[in-house]
C-alpha cells in the first residue's frame, strides 16, 4: 500500500475532527436540554410562596423574615 500524501492525511484528520466537534456539540446540548428540565421540576415544586420574604428590621439592620 503506497503512503498517504500528507495533504490527504491533514484532510482525513481535519474532517474527522468536524465529525467528533459535531457529535460532542449534538450530546452537549441534549444533556444539558435534560438537566435544564429537572431542574425546572425541581424549582416548580419548591413553591416560591412557602419562601419568606426578609425585611431588615429599621432598628437593628438585620434581615428577618416578614
């Protein structure tokens, strides 16, 4: 088998690099699409109203809840 020009070799390697950038973008992208989706279960099921809101308190300055 006669040696690859190295031009040819640069070639492979370069649409080779293209092909695993795209698969790790594609994988990236759905895990991230399914994190972002626990993530809003997990912040819907807190409920923003069971949290209190904190005042500072006018005489001393710390934050108490209301």
């Amino acid at each position: 088998m006669p040696p690859v020009p190295p031009v040819l070799g640069w070639t492979i390697a370069a649409v080779a690099t293209a092909a695993l950038g795209r698969l790790l973008v594609r994988e990236w992208r759905r895990v991230n699409e399914m994190l972002d989706a626990q993530e809003l279960t997990a912040t819907a099921e807190l409920g923003r109203e069971s949290i209190p809101t904190l005042r500072p308190d006018p005489r001393t300055g710390v934050y108490r809840p209301e």
